[in-house]
C-alpha cells in the first residue's frame, strides 16, 4: 500500500457548459514530496484541487490515493483518508478563537460530534494538543482571541496549525502565501518546509520564490492542461513556460 | 458562564415562577410557548445558519396530534405531549432530509413548500376539524394527580416544560455538537474539508428544532385547549422570523424577548384589529433598520464595549 506514489491522476477533466477548465491531467505526487502546481491565472489550478477534494465532480477521469480509486467519494470521506486541504481565500472559522478553530480539527477523531446532549467542557482535554499545533505555528500567544481580529498572514498560519491537526497524509495548499507581506511569506515558507516532514504537499503558488526554495517537483498548468514537469532548475527553463509566463515571471 | 449571566438567568427564573401572581397566567403561558417555539426556530437560524420559512408545520402538526391523542384517543397528558413531539420530529427529519441540500433562499422555499402541502392536508383531514379547528381538548392530569384545569397548576406545568426546551437548546448550543454546527454556520466549506459530514449535522440539528418547536405546538393546544389553523397558516411561520429577529438571532435569550414583545402587542393592540399586523410590521421594519442584532443583541453589543 505504500508505494511511492501517493496520489494519481489519470486523465483527470472537467469542463464547465463545454468550457475545459482541467484537460486530461496525468499527476503523480510521490510520497514525502513537496509538489508544486503553478500556472497562470485561470489555469485550473483551483479548479483541479476542487477535483481531488470532490467538491467537484469530474467529467472524466480516475483519481487515486495510494493506488485505490476514489474519484467517487464524498467529500467528507476523502478528508477523513487524510487528504486535507486549504483555500485560495482563507478559511478560518471566524468568529471563534483561534483554540477553538483548531479544536475543531481535533474534535471529530474525539466521537462526539453528535453529542448535544454533552457539555463542551468534554472538549477541554484536547486544549493542551491545540495549544501544542498553535505554538508550532508561533500562534500560542493568541489562542484566546476571536480570529476575525487576527492580521491576514497569521490566519494563514492558524489554518496550517487547524490542517495539521486532521494528521494529513496529504495536504493540499492553495496559495498558502497569496496577498501577504515579505515577512508573512518567508515565516509561512519556513512552516510548510517544516511541516512536510513525514508528509506529502501539494501546493499552489505564484511566489516563484517560494516555489523554487521549497518544492521538489514543479508541474506546470496551462489552460488545463499540463505543459511541463520537473524541479525547478529544469522548468524554469523550459521555453513553453518561459512564454506562458512572459511578463508574471520573476 | 459568566457571574452576570448566572445572575441574570436567576433572576429569570424567580421572575417566571412569581409571574402568575401579577400578569394573567394564559396570557403568560401563551408567550412562554411561543419563546420555546422562537428559541427553537433560532436554534436553526442563529446557530446553523440554515432559514426555515415553514416552521409552523411543527408548531401546528404537534398541536393536533397532541389534541387528538388526548381528546379522541384518551391518551394521559404528558402522552399527548410526546405524542406530538415524536410525530414533529418525525416530520422534520423528511422535510429537513429533503431541504437540507439546497442553501438559502432554496431552503427557505422548500419548507415553505411543506408547509403550505401540510397546511392544505389539514385543512380537509377530518381528524383535524377543518376551519373550526379541534376544539375542547381536556387538558387533563399531571401525573394522573394535579388538575391542570387550574390555570395556575397549568401555568406551571407550561413553565417547567418551557425550561426543560431551554435547557435542551442551552446544552445543544454549548455541546460537542454545537461547536460543530457554530464551525458550519462560519464556513461550511472549511468545515467539510476537514471532515465532517455536513448534512447529517444539520440534519440533526433540524429534527431537534422540529423536535422542540413540536414542544411549544403540542403544550399550546393544551393551554388554549384548540388547535386551529392559524398554528400552520405560513403567517405563524413569518412570525417566528419576527420573534427572532427582533429579539437577536443567535443569542441565547433574544427569541424570548422578541416572543414577549411581539405577543405583548397583540394582546394590547388587539382591539386595533388589522392593524396589528401593520405595527408589527412598522415596529419590526424599524427594528431590522436600526438594531440589526435585535433587542438581545444590540444589549450585549454595549455590555461588551462597556
Ligand atoms: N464553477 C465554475 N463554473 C464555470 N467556470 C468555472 C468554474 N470554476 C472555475 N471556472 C473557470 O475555470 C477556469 C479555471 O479556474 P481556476 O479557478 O481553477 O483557475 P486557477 O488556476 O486557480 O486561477 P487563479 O490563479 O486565478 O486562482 C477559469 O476560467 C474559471 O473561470
Ligand atoms: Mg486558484
């Protein structure tokens, strides 16, 4: 079961009212990797994570995870395999704070998220874990704050600590960095090298300088379909996306 | 909870149990019922985010059930009451299994739908009187012992089942649960992708809210001793919206305050006839514009800052 490759597409589709916005995808992701899936915009990058996490159906396709095909699931059941993702905007619960925005990732291994009948108080033997995935993240100061006064950067940051706290096999990240500050970009780097370890992200960016200090692999997409392949002194290389990326490129 | 809040409900409950010495006990008793009814609606609108505009349908179903369970079929009064509660939530588990796929105003439409469905179905079953509505339901024995004939026995009897509803929506709210169903109303999609099956909360989260509205239904008919069609009419849905928000959706006391407001002006401007509605309508219009959080609401906002 544990082979190498972690996830697969094979000839993965949709299209919208006749639109391809993902064209026979072919990927493979090897376990323990850092992947990286860049493209210009409207490429179908969100659009392919929306695929992998059933929050789409796919017009064609197969997905697999660990060699088993679960292009059909719920997506409630492939979170539960430990694909875990993130969204371009960010997805916090807002109006908790942030110890209860991660008790919420804790929370469902518990069994008792069904129980109304029960005092919450039941959940406060998870606050010393939550507290734990809240420091990883340099957020521990803050677990008592309600999240919307939270700057952007450290919301991010919140949602990495509430991701991890599902133990994803596989994360999926989409634009972990998009609309922050130097700072804010290089400490967000810094987690998700640090949080790859002994597992596997995939992640979309358009901080080039992101993508090429922490990924191992680059796929490139291009109106929905896959123009190059490889680390990144090699793709970046590449003249197909050396013109795709006329003008974005740094 | 907090001290204040400890305080605040304490007093409450003094307040309720010495009501009947100085405030009319079916005057009472009716706005308790529609305060459980409200709280339950707010249930579902504060806490999950999802807006039913067919509430009535539980109200109204546990109300004739009830009636009929006691009157034609004999059944003890505490029966009848879980009689109508059972068949309530019965009914909000296939109406919620059906609309719980579809957001907003979709929802809103498909329990209306039901509603009106269930209003026409009672309008020409026989069991339920038809316009005359079903009329002299014996209020009977509490425990086959104390005459609930009383007023007053029967207004305690009322208060007792409307804290029981309370506490149930107090502990939903501040359980495993509802930390889940506060995670959904914040952003249901985050909340699937970490995997939770976001259906089967609401699902359940809208039985519970049919569940206990059937609650308020069912005690009702017991104190009014009918039941009629004005508890299904879409009218008594529109109104559970006003209680609500006019008292402060998604806080723990505002449907009971927006209950009492709304059935305190109805009883005063009763004599006004048509008018009411229009009152009503101003009253909460000026509401909506100026207090957007509702009585409750706006309330906690200033005790906060304060
Ligand atoms: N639900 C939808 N219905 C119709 N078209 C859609 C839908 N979702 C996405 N699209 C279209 O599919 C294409 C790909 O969109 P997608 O969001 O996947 O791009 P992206 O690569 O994530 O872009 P960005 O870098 O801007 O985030 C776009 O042209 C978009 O308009
Ligand atoms: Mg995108």
């Amino acid at each position: 079961m544990a082979g190498d490759i972690i996830l697969e597409t094979r000839g993965l589709t949709k299209e919208f009212k006749g639109f391809v916005a993902v064209n026979k995808v072919d990927l493979k992701v090897r376990r323990g990797t850092i992947h990286a899936l860049i493209g210009p915009n409207g490429a179908g990058k969100t659009t392919f994570f929306n695929l992998l996490t059933k929050f789409l159906p796919p017009t064609a396709g197969q997905i697999l995870y660990d060699g088993e095909d679960i292009t059909t699931e719920k997506p409630a059941q492939t979170a539960r395999r430990g694909i875990i993702r993130s969204f371009q905007i960010s997805a916090v619960f807002p109006h908790l704070t942030l110890l209860e925005n991660v008790r919420i990732g804790l929370q469902r291994s518990m069994g008792n998220s069904f129980h109304f009948w029960k005092s919450e108080a039941v959940l406060g033997t998870l606050d010393a874990k939550a507290m734990a995935l809240l420091e990883s993240v340099d957020l521990g100061a803050f677990a008592r704050t309600v999240t919307v006064e939270l700057p952007y950067g450290r919301k991010r940051a919140l949602e990495i600590a509430t991701t991890l706290a599902m133990e994803p096999e596989l994360m999926l990240l989409d634009e972990p960095t998009a609309g922050m500050g130097h700072e804010d970009v290089d400490r967000v780097k810094a987690l998700i090298r640090k949080v790859s370890a002994g597992r596997t992200i995939l992640m979309v960016e358009h901080n080039m300088s992101v993508v090429s200090g922490i990924s191992d692999t680059i796929t490139v997409l291009q109106r929905g379909a896959v123009l190059a392949e490889g680390p990144y002194a090699e793709v970046s290389k590449d003249p197909g996306v050396m013109e795709a990326y006329m003008g974005t490129a740094h | 909870m907090d001290n204040r809040t400890r305080v605040l409900y304490v007093a409450l409950l003094v307040a309720g149990l010495a009501a009947p010495a100085v405030v009319y006990p079916i005057f009472l008793m009716k706005a308790l019922c529609f305060a459980l009814f409200a709280s339950a609606f707010n249930l579902l609108v504060g806490f999950t985010g999802l807006l039913s505009f067919g509430h009535a349908m539980f109200l109204g179903t546990a109300g004739y059930i009830c009636g009929h369970a006691v009157k034609v079929m004999g059944f003890p009064t505490e029966a009848g009451i879980l009689a109508g509660v059972a068949v309530s939530a019965l009914l909000g588990y296939l109406v919620g299994s059906l609309a719980i796929r579809r957001q907003g105003i979709y929802f809103a439409m498909i329990t209306l739908a039901f509603s009106q469905m269930l209003y026409f179905i009672y309008l020409q079953a026989p069991f339920t009187g038809g316009e005359d509505g079903l009329q002299s339901i014996p209020r009977g024995k509490f425990l086959g012992l104390v005459n609930l004939e009383d007023d007053i026995a029967m207004y305690y009897f009322t208060f007792a089942i409307v804290l029981f509803g309370f506490w149930t929506i107090y502990r939903t709210v501040h359980s495993p649960f509802g930390q889940v169903l506060k995670a959904i109303r914040e952003n249901e999609a985050r909340a699937l992708s970490l995997g939770y099956d976001v259906d089967k909360y609401k699902l359940l989260a809208f039985v519970l809210s049919a569940a206990l509205s059937g609650l308020a239904g069912a005690t009702k008919a017991l104190v009014f001793k009918f039941e009629t069609l004005t508890d299904v009419h879409w009218h008594m849905s529109g109104e559970v919206v006003l209680m609500t928000l006019l008292g402060g959706m998604g806080t723990i006391l505002g449907p009971t305050v927006g209950a009492f407001i709304v059935v305190t002006l109805q009883n005063y401007l009763s004599a006004l006839e048509g008018w009411v509605n229009v009152i009503t309508g101003v009253i909460f219009i000026i509401c909506v514009l100026a207090f957007r959080r509702g009585v409750v609401g706006e309330i906690a906002a200033f005790l906060k800052k304060a």
